[in-house]
C-alpha cells in the first residue's frame, strides 16, 4: 500500500479542520471563531495544492507526474489539483459570505461550517476518486450535509420545504446512480473506472450495460440539476439561506460535473455513442427549459436558480455536441477543455452575484425582483456589480463570461457534426434569451424610480460586512481578470486537461 | 436433476433487484407521506445491495460485498438526516404529507 502523504496533504489539512471547527464551537468563545478557523484551514490546504502543482521545480519534492494511490482508486493528477483548488476558494468565498448572514440571523454558527466544510471535503474527495466506491461516497459528503444546511432557517416554512424536497431528489438521485453502478458492476466485474473501460472494451456493449451506463449518467443529472431533473432547484434554492444556495450552485453542481466529466470519460469514453445522445438532450432542455422560464420569475434567487440550470446546459454543450460525431482523442480534449473552462469561470461569477444579492437584501429586507428599481440611485457601488456579474453570467465583453461562452461554442462547431451545430445553435439562441432577463434587470436597477417599499432608512444604510465586501472582492477580481486575461483561465483549464485513469 | 439445475444465478438476484427497485420507484411516485417515500427509496437502495452481493458472489470478488458496505452506512447516515428534516417540518405543520410542503411555485 503506497501512501503518498504529500498528495493527500490537501485532504489530511481539510478534515483535520472539519474537526477542529467542531472543537472550536465547544469553547467559551464568540461564534465567529469557528469560520475563522475554517478559512484559516482552508486557506493553509491551498499550499500543498501549490506545492504540488509546482512540484517540478522545488528541491523537497519529488516529482512523479500523477501520483496514484490505494491501487489506482485514489489520483492525484493535474485535473485533480485544479479542480480542488476550485473548490477550496469556492469554500472560502462561501464561509466569508455566510459569516455575516448567520451572525445577523438566529442560527447555530458552529455545526453550519462544520457541515460546510465537510461538504467541500467530499468535493475535494470526488476531484481524485478513479472508481466508483470512493466517487460514491464522495459525492454522498457533497450532498448530504447540504440537505442539513437547506433547512438551516429552522422556523422558516420555506426553509423547512427546501430541505425536504432537496433530500428526497438527493435520495432518488443517489439510488439511480447505484442501481446503474451496480448494472455495469454486473456486466463488467469492476468497479474501478480504468478496469470498467478495460472490460466493456473487450466485451462490446450488451443491452444491461446500455441501461447501466444510462441509469449513471442520469443519476449525475440530478446532481448538477439538469433539466427535466431539475425540478428540485428553484424551490430549493429560494427556501434556503442565500449563501447555502450560492454553494448549491456552485461548489455541489461543480462537483456534479466532476463526477460527470470522469466517469463519462474515463469508465465510459469507449461508449460515447451510449451517453453523447443522452447529454446532447440534456443540454439542449436546460438550457431551453432554465432560460425561458427565468424570464418569467418575480423572485431575484429564483430567477439565479433557473439561470443556473441553463449555465448547466450550457456546461453540458462540449459533450453533448460528440453525438454522432467521429470522435478523436483531440476532440475530446478540446469537450474537457470547454466544460472545465465554463465550469470555473461560472464558478467566480455565480458567486459574484449571490454574494451581491446578500448585500443588496441585507440593505432593502427584499427578494423581489421589483424591490431592485432604482438601485442605481442610491446603492451605485451595488448596482455596478451587479451589473457586471450579470453581464458576465449574459457573457457579454470584456467580463469573463463570455470566454466561457467562445469557448463552448468553439467545441461545439469544431466537432464537425450536424448534431454539434444544432446544439450549437440552440444555445446561442439561449444566449439571446438569457440577456433579456438578465439585462432587465440590470435596467431596472439603474433607469427605474425607485419604489415606494424602500425606505429612506434602507437608503443611508450603507455597510456591508468586512466579510461580504472581501467576498465581492475576490469574485469581483476573478470575473473582471478571467474576462480581460483569458490566457489565466486557458491556463488553468489546458493543465486540467490531463486527466489520469490512475493504472 | 443435478444441483447445478436448481443453483439461482446472478442473473435471477439482478431480476429480483430491478424488480423491487421499480416497486421502490412506484411507491415514491404514488405515495404522499414523506416517511412512506423515504421507505420506497431505502427499498431502493436494498435492491443495488442485492445485486452487487448477488454479483460478487457469483464472480467470487469482494469489491461487491465492499461495495454492498458502503451503501449501508451511507443509507443509514441518510436516515438520520431525512428524520431531521421531517421531525423539523412537522414540528411546525403537525403533517409529513409532501402535498402540503407547497410554499413555493413557479
């Protein structure tokens, strides 16, 4: 058994501070101390993420490439250290972002980052799991502390309903992805992923691994909220507390895709005729389905929730535009590309506007979308971000959303097929319909009169928390640099590319 | 008649399995109280536990009866979550029917 305590140092730091949060809430101190150690844990597992990207030119450390463990279940590989470094300032962002909102409400401050951070640790898992156990039981710490944090408003009814149909999609979603691990387990033998591949390539296909294969996949779908299995996120996201629902929308639906990207590409990638359909409908339904009803919503975290499905379509494009396209290796790079590309993008300017939208609530005590009018007016600090957030989430230049967009279009033409094009197609229709809600809203803010529920209180009133302001500031910093330097994000996501099978 | 006529392959555990998950399945879409799906679902859950033991045994490899493990303590963990969250909605509306939880639409 090799055990490479470098590589799993990220980990060892993460749970050590899942504990020691929880050690912390016991003491005779304020709250607040239990955050701070959280960010101040995960901060510190961002280094050995460091030092192991850069592993090649530093003295003490030994450079190996990817480094597989626990016989090639576990890798620590350069998608894996991205992706980790993702999620590590996703928590961060999110704890700073909550700091405010739980010491302003009457909440348990303690068990909330303890389940927070345990959560993010079952993301970091899922990053380096090659086989379906471990990924399993990564992806069940994702999820089900967050059902816990969705009813975190305990009095609140809607609180209350969130978490109760957020639980049981999660429960439903956790069985059909086991009952399609447990087919192909059938039909192959193996559950580590280089081994299924291995197995299904010397086998063919067969009927029950076709319904495995899809029964995996849609299981994926309900993660990352994919229409027609996204039925749980609007209401989720509106009953529960904002910044539980900005990790929602980023930190678990980034984990989705990662569990996506791997088991589609690494257990599956000889059976892409078995999926490439699958997710072409997918995307093209989230990103039709999530658009247009967006338009339609009088709630601002409801309207983020179904553009979220859509962001998720559009996430989904690279791959689905493989149907019925002659797959080469280099196409599929470039779909890995595109859909890690999008996915960190997303990553800084979805936060951007849930950490906005906790700042502007804080101030006018509303979620309606009406409330907003006039912001312009008296909050310009607030509507200026606001505006570029939702620029980037419409990806408009020069903020970073529309390199997200190029780069998925990019994918979707360079595959070559017909299939590719149509999705294509529909999802720069999408794009138009995604500005109109999300310019709307930009408008009203800066061109309409103010409403009459405001108050001139609400209008003077103009702190935001020391914690909330760093959080729009490190998002605020991503979106604006990934938009002007795309060359940061190309980096980051060419070097993710390289995605290990772990034997 | 030899024993190897009677043995019960694989193949019958994986049809029992995909059986009672469709069972499961059905319960959870007719059924409205919320401690009733989430029976449906761990009905659900024992159906995959069935067939990665049916599986392993048959291929003689443990990864199945691990596998099997897994699932049970992550399905108990479940438990002790979704009872919180239904003890914590009915504490406040006195039902565990999901027809009542409509706060929200749209």
């Amino acid at each position: 058994m090799n055990f490479d305590y470098h590589a799993l140092l990220p980990e060892i730091i993460l749970a050590s501070t899942v504990m020691l949060v929880l050690v912390t809430d016991l003491l005779p101190v304020k709250k607040y101390w239990a955050a701070v150690v959280g960010i101040i844990g995960t901060s510190a597992a961002l280094v050995p993420l460091l030092t192991l990207t850069f592993c090649d030119s530093l003295d003490f450390c030994e450079a190996t490439g990817a480094r597989s463990m626990f016989s090639g279940t576990y890798v620590v590989d350069s998608f894996s250290l991205v992706l980790k470094g993702l999620f590590l300032v996703v928590a961060l962002v999110v704890l700073l972002m909550s700091i405010g909102y739980l010491e302003g409400g009457r909440f348990w401050q303690g068990e909330y980052y303890f389940l927070l951070l345990a959560s993010v640790l079952g993301a970091v898992v899922m990053a380096s799991s090659r086989d379906f156990i471990s990924m399993f039981v990564g992806l069940e710490l994702v999820t089900g502390p967050t059902f816990l944090m969705a009813g975190w408003r305990k009095g609140d009814d809607r609180s209350n309903e969130a978490a109760l149909k957020y639980f049981i999609i999660g429960v439903i979603s956790a069985a059909i992805l086991l009952f399609g691990i447990s087919l192909v387990y059938g039909v192959t033998g193996q559950l580590r992923f280089a081994d299924v591949a291995a197995a299904i390539a010397v086998r063919g296909e067969s009927p029950l691994l076709t319904i495995g294969v899809i029964f995996t996949i849609l299981g994926f779908a309900f993660k990352v909220s994919a229409a027609p299995f996204h039925f749980w996120t609007p209401d989720t996201y509106e009953g529960a507390p904002t910044p539980v629902t900005a990790y929602l929308a980023v930190g678990s639906k980034a984990a989705g895709f990662v569990g996506l990207l791997t088991v589609a590409y690494v257990a599956f990638g000889s059976t892409r005729g078995l999926w490439a359909g699958l997710i072409w409908v997918l995307a093209a339904t989230s990103m039709t389905l999530g658009n247009v009803v967006a338009l339609k919503q009088t709630n601002i975290v409801r309207m983020l929730g179904y553009s979220s499905i859509a962001q998720g379509g559009f996430m989904l494009v690279p791959f689905g535009a493989l149907a019925g396209a002659d797959v080469t290796p280099d196409m599929l790079q470039k779909a890995f590309f595109a859909t890690v590309t999008y996915v960190l993008i997303y990553a800084a300017m979805n936060l951007g506007a849930f950490a906005t939208i906790i700042a502007i609530s804080n101030r006018i005590k509303s979620g309606e979308i009406r409330a907003l009018a006039g912001l312009g007016v008296y909050a310009p600090g607030l509507a200026g971000l606001l505006a570029i957030f939702f620029f980037s989430l419409a990806g408009i230049p020069p903020v970073a959303g529309w390199f997200a967009k190029l780069a998925m279009f990019n994918s979707a033409i360079g595959s070559g097929s017909g299939w590719g094009l149509a999705l294509a197609i529909i999802a720069a229709l999408n794009a138009v319909v995604a500005f109109a809600y999300y310019g709307k809203i930009v408008k009203s803010a800066w061109f309409d009169a103010v409403p009459d529920d405001v108050s001139d209180a609400m209008k003077a009133d103009t702190k935001v928390a020391p914690s909330l302001m760093l959080a729009l500031g490190i998002t605020f910093v991503g979106t604006i640099a990934f938009g002007v330097f795309p060359s940061l994000v190309t980096g980051l996501s060419e070097f993710a590319s390289s995605l290990s099978s772990g034997l | 008649m030899t024993m190897s006529d009677l043995a019960v392959t694989a193949g019958w555990y994986m049809a029992l399995a995909a059986l009672l998950f469709s069972i499961g399945a059905i319960g959870l879409l007719t059924r409205r109280n919320a401690l009733v799906m989430f029976m449906s679902i761990e009905l659900m859950l024992n159906s995959v536990n069935l067939t990665f033991v049916a599986v392993g045994k048959e291929l003689r490899t443990l990864e199945g009866q691990i596998a099997t493990l897994f699932v049970m303590v992550v399905a108990a963990a479940e438990v002790t979550i979704g009872l919180a969250i239904i003890v914590a909605v009915f504490r406040r509306r006195a039902t565990a029917s999901v027809d009542e939880l409509s706060e929200m639409k749209g």
